[in-house]
C-alpha cells in the first residue's frame, strides 16, 4: 500500500467543467447529498475546496455557509484546507468534495477538518473510486498525466479507517456513477452493481467520548461494615445429660 503522504503537490481543478464528465460527477453528488442536508443544523457549513464551492447546499438549514480555497472565485476565505484559520470546535458541518485526491497530506487534511468541528458536527466526503471504469484508466500510460487519471484514489475501507482513528461515526456510504460519460451514471448498473461506481460518498459525524471525571462529582467513601457479633454462631439447645439405666430395674409392686 502506498503511503498517504507524498512530497510532491497537486494542482486541483478550479470547476467541475475542467473534468472529463466533470457535471455529471457534480450532479450525481448533490443528488446523493440532497436527503442528507436537510438533517444538519447548526451556525456555520465549511466547503473546503474549489469543488465543495460548487456543490450546491442551499437543501441545508444552515444558513452561514463559507467557502475555504486557496483561490479561485466565489471564495469568502483564502485559506490552505490544510491550515484553517478557524478556532477549535467553531464548525458545525464540513463538505470535502474531491479534495483528498488532490491533497499531499490528507491525514493532516482529515485531523484539520476534525479540530475544527464540534462534536457531534458533520463530516462530508467523496472522491474516485479506484476500483471502477474511471480507476482502470490509470492503468494506461498515456492517461495518467491526464486529469482525472492523475489525482489520487483511496478506496472506501482506507477512508472508513481513517475516520474510525478519528472517532467518527460513519452514518452512511455509498458508491454511485458506475458509467462515467453518462448523466444518469447508469441507475440500473448502480442499483445492482454499487461497487464499481465511480463516485464514493461518505457522511460521518465526530464522536466525544469523555475521558476526564466530572470534578462536580464528589466520590462517596465506602463505609465499613462492622462484623455483628455472634451473627455466625449457631444457637444449640443444651441436651440434657442421659441418667445410667439400671440393669434390672425392679418391676412395679
């Protein structure tokens, strides 16, 4: 396997347009996303990403939305996703639409996006598949310094272990778009055939697990029971002392 780190960067697309099929992929994620907005609420949604800018969240009763890019357009901070000028906890929900194939350190990406967050805020991810039509492209020379073939894919049990080292719940996953250059990404080979879409989603939520003691809690010492005296003994009848019979008794007269 890889490692997750690399010292070289990537350049992402500034719009989905700059990817071969790149609306579909946009449209088959904001359908996947729709029923999924409309549970969060909270003050502020983060969309790191100049692809998360695009995805429409207007479905989402969080009304301060922020897009969070290095640059590009419809940008209200200019910001590296990997240093966000955002204090701890402050974030109820972030969107990271197609950003880790294009990160070069997407753990630190992930534990950013985590320090952010409150707990039990929202956490949105989608990326390539690697195993689909799109992710066999890669296995062509001539295509892998073409976009999207030159992006990173990481597979769904690589990012669920990632989340759970994180303490996130995952609350769903999914895998769609199985035909690339198609609108509809093949709804029938989706239903039937959901591991070889081309699109994978992630919606999770961070979990707190206390570990320190409340200090309002007084722990109550245990009082020490005092032995009962003679609870244990066994009250025994006296018997009475047997008298020697006689050896011939004299009969009555």
């Amino acid at each position: 396997m890889k490692p997750a780190r690399i010292p070289r960067s990537f350049t992402p697309p500034d719009h989905w347009a700059e990817l071969p099929w790149g609306e579909y992929y946009r449209e088959s994620l904001e359908r996947q996303l729709q029923p999924w907005l409309a549970k969060m609420f909270g003050f502020h949604l983060l969309k790191i990403g100049h692809l998360s800018a695009e995805i429409d969240t207007s479905e989402c009763a969080i009304a301060h939305q922020v897009n969070v890019a290095t640059s590009g357009e419809q940008l209200q901070v200019r910001a590296s996703p990997l240093a966000l000028p955002f204090a701890a906890k402050s974030v109820d929900a972030c969107l990271l639409a197609h950003v880790l194939p294009w990160c070069q350190d997407p753990h630190r990406l992930l534990r950013e996006a985590d320090r952010v967050l409150i707990d039990d805020g929202w956490l949105i991810l989608s990326g390539f598949n690697p195993v689909s039509l799109l992710g066999a492209g890669k296995v062509l020379p001539g295509l892998r310094r073409l976009a999207p073939y030159h992006c990173r894919m990481f597979t769904l049990m690589r990012q669920l272990d990632w989340l759970s080292l994180l303490n996130f719940e995952v609350l769903h996953q999914a895998r769609f778009q199985v035909l690339p250059w198609h609108r509809q990404g093949g709804r029938l080979l989706s239903t039937h055939l959901p591991a070889l879409g081309t699109v994978q989603m992630i919606v999770a939520r961070k979990r707190t697990i206390p570990l320190t003691l409340n200090p309002m809690k007084k722990h109550k010492e245990k009082t020490q029971l005092r032995p009962a005296v003679g609870a244990t003994r066994q009250y025994r009848k006296p018997v009475k002392a047997l008298l020697p019979q006689e050896d011939n008794p004299r009969p009555p007269e």
